[in-house]
C-alpha cells in the first residue's frame, strides 16, 4: 500500500508541474492578453527607438537600407525622422517610407483598434504550449474575420506570466499586390522593463518576375518614458 500511495503521490506532483494540465482556455488567454495591453499602454507614454530596415533581391543584386528614428506618445501617436539611407530610391520609397506611413496611419484613430490582436479582428484557437526565449508561452492560431491587408492569419506566442504577444509567424490576411504570388512574416517581442516592445521582423516575398525578395527590420537602442533607456528583460 505505501508503494501504491508513493507512485500516486507521484503522479499527482507531476501532472500538477504540468501546465498543459490547467492552461486556460484560447477565450481566457486573449481576455487576459487584451487586459494586459490596456494595462501596460496606460503605463507606456512615450518611446524612442532607432529602427534598421535592410531589403535584398538575390536573382539581381539588388540591395537597400534604411534606418530611421521612430517616436511614440500616448495614447498612441507615432512620428519618424529618416537619418540614413542607400539603395534604389524607388525601392526605399515604395518599400521602406510606404511601410513607416502605413505604421503611422494605423496608429491614428481607429487603426490600432482595427488591426491589434483582439476577439474583435481574430479569431483564436489554444495549439499547445511551447516556450519563447526560455519561457513559457501559449501557442495559438490566429485568423483574421476580415480583409484588412494589415491583419494576418497564422500563429502567435503568448508570454504565460505577462500575457504579452512574444512571436507572431503568418502571413497578410490579404494580398496586398497581383505581383506578390506568397508573403511570409516573422515578428518577435522582447521584454524591456515592464513592456514588450517588437525587435526584429523578417518577411520574405515572392514577386512575379523579380523572385524571392527578404526584407528585414531591426529594432533598438529604445529610449522609454523620458529617455530612460533599456534593454530586453531589464
């Protein structure tokens, strides 16, 4: 009977460590997701970071960079100055200034709401749990109930303790061009202080005639809530 009681103690400890034994619903885990947001946008009221974009056409040689100072203030305003630039002009307009616009405008008005990861745009689904630079995260798919060529469909990471969005890999809810037959995105969130803010994104596109284009952005060097600068998991 001792043995019987000590294997059953066992397992009881076990499935107890488990999180996949009581990990919350994909209902509960947006919920909590949006809460935390709100909670943590109230918090944040201005940043500053110096973004690096860089494009690469292998089948032409073509390449172009761009780097930029991007700016936040509550509750939600964004501004940016360009400070260095090469490549093709037609491509660091159409690409690289396009994609900065594109960002401001969806901060204006209405457009965080139409496009941030919420019931409203999406709709999810628990995967699993898996871990994200070391911690826990809840694996969920993400589907878009619209076409806002700014939604995607696809998968996210939840940081399990913060209920912070760490990983997003997918794809544009829609085409955004005939040319682009498939596009693919990749965008990762770090922890800085008590935020999570985006630190590199990579998408690869593959354009009728041009072939297979990657285009990257990195993000650094932030400057939080009055030039207090940080660094991922400070």
């Amino acid at each position: 009977m001792r043995g019987l009681a000590a294997v059953l103690l066992t397992m009881a400890a076990l499935h107890a460590a488990d999180p996949s034994s009581h990990a919350p619903t994909s209902e509960e885990i947006v919920s909590r997701l949006v809460a935390a947001d709100d909670a943590r946008a109230q918090k944040l009221r201005d940043y500053s970071s110096i973004r690096r974009y860089s494009l690469e056409n292998k089948r032409f040689g073509v390449k172009a960079s761009l780097t930029a100072r991007v700016t936040y203030r509550y509750p939600g305003v964004k501004q940016y100055e360009i400070l260095a630039e090469s490549g093709p002009g037609a491509i660091r307009n159409k690409v690289f200034k396009r994609m900065l616009d594109t960002e401001i405008r969806a901060s204006q008005g209405n457009g965080r709401t139409d496009t941030r990861i919420s019931p409203q745009n999406y709709d999810f689904q628990l995967l699993g749990i898996s871990t994200c630079e070391g911690r826990p995260c809840y694996e969920l798919s993400a589907a878009p109930k619209t076409n806002n060529p700014l939604l995607f469909r696809g998968r996210i990471r939840v940081d399990a303790e913060d209920y912070a969005v760490a990983h997003i890999d997918g794809e544009p809810a829609q085409n955004p061009s005939f040319w682009l037959r498939k596009t693919t995105i990749a965008h990762r969130y770090a922890k800085f202080g008590a935020f999570w803010l985006p630190v590199a994104n990579q998408s690869g596109s593959d354009v009728t005639v041009f072939g297979h284009t990657d285009v990257r952005i990195e993000y650094g060097e932030y400057w939080i809530n009055e030039g207090d600068a940080q660094r991922p998991g400070n």
